[in-house]
C-alpha cells in the first residue's frame, strides 16, 4: 500500500483529510478507467518528432489518439 500523502505546512487537518480522500477517489477511478501509456524521445534522434509535438495548437495526447483513429479507419475498411 502506499504511503500516505505528507500534510503541507499551510494545510489544516480539515484540508488534509480532504485533500486524502480527494486523491482516493481519483486514484480509484484512474485504476478503473485510465490506461498510462509513456513514450520516451530520444533529444538527440527525436528532436524533429519533439519540436512538432511542441508546437500543436491541440493536446499531444489529442493529436496522437487523432492518428491511431485515422489508421484503424484506414486498416479497418
């Protein structure tokens, strides 16, 4: 199990215990729903794939879901 979140100094015990459950839940939920994927660029031979991704006007991760949709559609039919 993890280990519990450390209070911050301007924090109450109201705001703590709040802060605990809050995370809970979105942890919980995450567990359920979410599924993490990291993709690692390299600085050196990636630089080109990581100056394109910076300058989106829309979220990296928007634009890449956005190609996988595009390719199924493509694969599929």
């Amino acid at each position: 199990m993890a280990e519990a979140k450390k209070r911050r100094p301007e924090e109450n015990d109201y705001d703590y215990i709040k802060r605990l459950k809050h995370n809970r839940k979105v942890n919980k939920y995450r567990k359920k729903n979410v599924h993490n994927l990291n993709l690692y660029l390299n600085i050196k031979y990636d630089m080109d794939i990581i100056e394109w991704l910076d300058s989106l006007a829309e979220s990296k991760s928007a634009y890449i879901k956005s190609l996988i949709r595009e390719d199924i559609k493509k694969y599929k039919s």
